[in-house]
C-alpha cells in the first residue's frame, strides 16, 4: 500500500470524555477538504474533558490513531488537538494604540491586540486564543479588516480564551507519549462552530451548544464575531447515570439503552412500546415501558438546556440570538431532543451536523463527529491577530512574531 504524501495532510483529534476520535483529511484540487480516514476507540482516563489518568488516555489515543493511519494509508506525525473542561474562562477585552503612520498597519494590529491581551490573567491559566471581534479607527466602529485604513486612533475588541496550564500540559503529554506532536491545541466549542454554522447564523446571531459525555460547550456568535464561550460539567455522562440508578442497570447497558431507545420527549412514544432492560448481578432481565426511559431522560435534558438558558441569560446575549440554537455533539443525537430544546429556550434550534467537507460523508455527517472534523478545519483557518503557541513557549514561530515586533518597535521609533 503505497503512503500519502504527508505535505498534504490534516489530522484532527478529538480526544472527548466518552471517545476519541482521529480524523484524517487532505486538500483537493479545489483546496476543499476531504475525509480519507479515521480512527475511533472509547475514551478511558478523562473525565469530564479533563485527563485522570495519562496511561489509559495514552492507550486510546494511540489506538484510534493507529486505525486511522490504518484506513487512509498514512503515517500521522502531528495533530490538531482539542481543549475542554470546567477549567476554560473566557473574556472580552478592550485595547487602544496610536496609528504611527497615519495608516494602519500590520504592526499596529499586532499592538493594539497586546494592548488588549494586557489584563490580568491567573498563574493557573494560559492563553488558548485571542480572537479579535472587531476594530474602530477613529470613529468608524465595526470595522473587521482596518489594514490600510487612515486615522490616528485604533481601537480592538477581543475575545480571550484561557485554560488551565496543567490540562493543556496533560494532553500535550498523552499525545507526545504517541510519538506525535501538537501543532495546535484549540477550544473544542470553537471548532465544532467551524464545522456546523454558517456564516448567516453567526452574523444574525446563534449560540452553539456542543452536548459531549462529560460536559456541554457553549458558544454565542453575534455580527460574525465570537461573543462569549462557556463549559457546563453536565452532559450525557449524567443521562446514563440516572437511567442506570432509576433502572437499575448496569453503566454500560444503561449507555447501550440510551443510545438506542432513547427520547427525550415520553409524549411521542406509543404507549404499548417496551424495552428489555439487563438487570444487575445474576438476576433475569425485565421488561419496561420505553415511556418510563423517557421520564428519566427528560428532566435531566430539561435540567441542562436550564443551565445554559441562565448562562446566556448571565452574558447578556440571550435576547440578540436571532439566528436561534444549533445543538451539536454525540449526545444531541436522540429523537425529540431538538423539540424539548425549543419548548425550554422559547426559539428555533436545529441539530449541527458538519458541512464543507468531502469523503466519508456517511461516517461524518454525525453530530457526534462535529468536534473532530472542526479541528480539521480550525486548526488550517487562517491566523487573525495574535494566536499563543499551544506549548506555552517561543519555538521557531513564536522567535520570529518577537523579532518582527521589536523591528516594527525599531523602525517606528528611530
């Protein structure tokens, strides 16, 4: 079997509480991606999108990847990597700067941007992204591409993504003990947005909701910009929980029921539908009314979507969310989900699948791959403004974006 060339190559993965997912992908004639291969293996040793334990989240990442290079006939050196957990903050900042040269330039980008990075930001955590919203000169507001603009005064508005340094430290360390390298680490909510919305929604104004095992990812977009991110620690981990207590089943059963007799509204079930539910020990399996699984399943769904309407409320966002709420991710996926989603945040809501992508349409046209093909194209999207290195460190790239600073500081001032 003869290997791809590697130049061409784009590896994202997404290493989630309840599976791990490497999805591998290469440009076309068109420069359109398009999936060649991809590796999935139950996750063991994260928990709610965090790692507790480094070999076993070794072992799936080292499995999925290895079924990935396995189906699209590569060898995967680097990956671009996803972030999560009740440890991401999020804010916008305000930065302001003179135009040196009566016209804005690259450089007065670069400062304005710092200008605004300059808050303080805890010793635990470490910039993930710095995404710029939008920029005024003088004052003409709302601006997205000032390059070239005249004035005197420029203005940025960001938005500031942090982490917990020792999280970020912890997958970068699992995927180094799988001989491959980190080229970027990005926010997950972030890149399941670039995979399921469309740029109508974000400039009419959406929130994203990224339901995952262990936690949901909120992500609000207004005028095209990203406003706010949020992580709630509740997602479907917490479903399979309650349907195995309220059921009293073991875990693994109560996940297999979920997935597939699932609802999240009991009023569309007919009543004479049962299921067979395994019992615990060496005890016969019952029969129970699927009636009685929806009743557990939705309060617990109800409970959540209240969590993250008092979240959009608490960002002050949630009356400009014209466009709705797109509801993405593995545990989106079940019948009359999106219908309770409605009732709750009183607007429309659809389920995100990804889009803009070619091959393995069948294997990713899923919600629950939303996050894996986002990294995809996340982590290939042109830089705007300043980006952090994932390591924390100047590597080669982050000499020469210092060295460019201190000769643009050089030339403006002798």
């Amino acid at each position: 079997m003869s290997k791809r060339p590697e130049k061409n190559l784009v590896v994202g993965l997404d290493i989630g509480t309840s599976k791990v997912a490497c999805i591998v992908a290469e440009y076309d004639e068109d420069g359109q991606l398009e999936l060649i291969g991809m590796g999935s293996q139950p996750s063991k040793g994260m928990k709610k999108g965090m790692v507790v334990n480094i070999e076993a989240t070794t072992q799936s990442i080292r499995r999925a990847v290895e079924e990935a290079e396995l189906m699209a006939g590569c060898r995967i050196q680097s990956v671009h990597c996803g972030i999560s957990g009740a440890h991401v903050r999020s804010i916008n900042s305000h930065g302001i700067v003179a135009v040196r040269s009566k016209e804005v330039t690259e450089a007065d980008i670069e400062r304005v941007i710092d200008a605004a990075c300059a808050v303080a930001i805890p010793a635990d955590q470490k910039i993930l992204h710095v995404l710029p919203q939008e920029f005024a000169v003088d004052d003409n507001e709302g601006i997205q591409e000032p390059v070239g603009m005249s004035g005197v005064r420029l203005e940025a508005k960001v938005h500031m993504v942090t982490g917990a340094v020792t999280s970020a430290q912890n997958i970068q360390k699992c995927v180094a003990r799988c001989g491959l390298e980190v080229s970027k680490l990005s926010l997950e909510q972030l890149a399941s947005a670039e995979a399921v919305l469309n740029d109508d929604e974000k400039d009419l104004g959406v929130c994203l909701v990224d339901i995952g095992g262990g936690t949901s990812d909120i992500a609000v977009f207004v005028n095209g910009a990203i406003r706010h991110t949020a992580v709630i620690p509740i997602a479907g981990d917490q479903v399979t929980n309650d349907i195995a207590v309220a059921l009293r089943t073991p875990t693994q059963h109560a996940e297999g029921i979920k997935i597939r007799y699932g609802c999240a509204l009991p009023e569309l079930i007919e009543e004479d539908d049962a299921i067979e539910v395994p019992s615990v020990g060496e005890r016969p399996p019952r029969r129970l009314s699927r009636y009685t699984l929806a009743e557990v399943i939705k309060p617990r769904y109800e409970e959540l979507f209240m969590l993250i309407h008092k979240e959009l409320t608490r960002s002050g966002y949630d009356d400009v969310i014209a466009g709705g709420v797109v509801i993405t991710g593995g545990s989106a996926k079940m019948e009359g989900l999106v219908d309770l989603a409605e009732e709750v945040f009183h607007m429309p809501v659809r389920l995100g699948v990804p889009q803009r992508v070619k091959g393995l349409t069948d294997v990713v046209r899923n919600p629950i791959h939303a996050t894996g093909v986002g990294l995809l194209q996340f982590g290939t999207k042109p830089v705007t403004g300043y980006q952090p290195l994932s390591g924390g460190h100047f590597g080669n790239q982050g000499f020469q974006q210092a060295w460019s600073r201190m000769k643009a500081w050089f030339q403006g001032n002798f």
